[in-house]
C-alpha cells in the first residue's frame, strides 16, 4: 500500500511554530522520520496558523526537497495555494485535492496535467458530504468522467470516499468500505483509492486501535494508499500483515523489518 505521511501540516503545534518561525530544521526532521517509518509520500499542509499560504507552501516544499526527493502531496482546499507550490516542486506531486465541482475540477485537472502530477478526488460536493454508497459512486464517477474528458490519465487518479468519525457516523463506516471496492469497477482502468485515515477515529478514546482495524478492513477491501501516521509502529505492522495474508508480500519470520527495507 502506498502510504502519504500526515505530519507535515500547520495543525500540529511543533509544525505550526516552524512555519511562523521558518525553521527548516524542524520541517526536515519531521520529513525525514516519517520515511524512515515507511512513508512513500509527505503531505504538505500549511495549516491554520499560516498567513500567507502561498508563501509558506513554496517555503516548505523547498525545505523538503532539500533533504528528500520522496513525492509530495501537495495539500489545500485552495487552487492557488496549490498552484504556488506546483510553481517549486522537483519531486513527484499528488495534488490533493479536488472534489466533485465543476469549478474545482476545471481549475487542478489542468494543473495536474501541466504539472504530471497524480489527483486526488474527494466525493464530496456542494450538497455536502455523501450520505451512502451510491452517493459516493455517483460523485467518484463524475470525477473519472471529467478527468478521462479532459485526458487527464485515470490511472493517476485517487478516489476518496471520505471518511467520517465512527462515533458520529458508525452507519455509513460499511458503506465506505463497500464504496472502496466498488470504485474499482468505475472504469477501466479504474481509479485507485485512498483514504485520510484519522478522520475515522476523531473523538474517540482509543484513536490508535480503531485507525489500526479500519485500515485492515479497508485494505481488505482493496484500499491503494492512505493518509496516516506513520510513526504509529502498530498501524504500520497492520498495513503490512494485513497486505501479506492478501499475498502482496511473500512471508518470511521478518517480513515487517524486511517490507521496511524493500
């Protein structure tokens, strides 16, 4: 599975500090620790405390790219933060994200062209958040439609099904794990999916063992990446067994350190 790490966003306190106080050192550190975990990929987030998110997007790509050439997922509800940070990028780019809107989807299919960078599509529009499968489908197949209009390559294409807290929205957790199989049929060849994996634990008191059994489930249910921790020990070995019993990695007694090795 391809895994993006999470930490690098304005969010969290330490990364919020380095980005008002542009301190690469931090920024690095971070990256650097979650590739050492497993990380294929570094989300990119300048989070609420920035003021000039243009700027500090630029800011931290160059500083990332100083010590890593691991692909970038660039990361903004913003199309012109998203294009500021494209304007610097050496590294492999996931552009995340776009959702269902005609606006937003005329304005990154383009730049993910320009730019041959991969796309992440949110099922989201709008009318809100998804309420069921088919509303996920329906969303996910308007997605694919603009993109393969566009010629933009459906293979480079991430489908989220959006992940809601399990504590506010239990119901519809089978639905999401359902809508991720069946995105495989959209088209062929079908988009692969992806998921920000602690969305599915937000308020709960045991966050790590219910991000631990959804993402096994999800990868069961032939989940492609997800957007996690990665320095969670716990939920790496489960991304990896669960991978193995699906036969994605041949066994050996130290198939954890090896797969982290490969």
């Amino acid at each position: 599975m391809f895994i993006v790490g999470e930490l690098i966003n304005g969010m969290y306190q330490d990364i919020g500090r380095a980005i008002r106080e542009k301190n690469k050192k931090v920024i690095q550190d971070k990256a650097l620790q979650q590739i050492k975990a497993g990380a294929d990929a570094l989300d990119v987030n300048c989070g609420p405390v920035s003021k000039d998110q243009s700027s500090d997007i630029q800011w931290l790509v160059e500083s990332i790219q100083e010590v890593t050439d691991k692909p970038l997922a660039l990361d903004s509800s913003k199309p012109a933060v998203i294009e500021s940070g494209l304007k610097v990028i050496k590294n492999k780019t996931i552009i995340n994200s776009t959702t269902a809107d005609l606006e937003k989807l005329e304005k990154l299919i383009p730049l993910a062209k320009q730019y041959n960078a991969e796309l992440i599509g949110l099922t989201i529009s709008t009318k809100g958040i998804p309420q069921n499968k088919d509303q996920r489908l329906e969303l996910a197949a308007t997605i694919v439609a603009s993109c393969s209009d566009a010629g933009f390559p459906i293979e480079n294409l991430y489908i989220d099904p959006i992940v809601l807290p399990v504590n506010v929205a239990q119901a519809q957790i089978k639905d999401i794990l359902d809508s991720i199989t069946e995105f495989k049929i959209i088209s062929d060849p079908a988009p692969k999916s992806i998921v920000g994996l602690s969305n599915i634990s937000q308020g709960t008191c045991v966050r790590n063992l219910v991000n631990r059994i959804f993402l096994t489930m999800a990868v069961g249910c032939g989940l492609d990446a997800a957007i996690l921790d990665p320095l969670d020990n716990d939920l790496m070995d489960a991304a990896i067994t669960a991978e193995l019993i699906l036969n994605k990695h041949i066994y050996c007694d130290s198939f954890l350190d090896a797969y982290r090795k490969k």
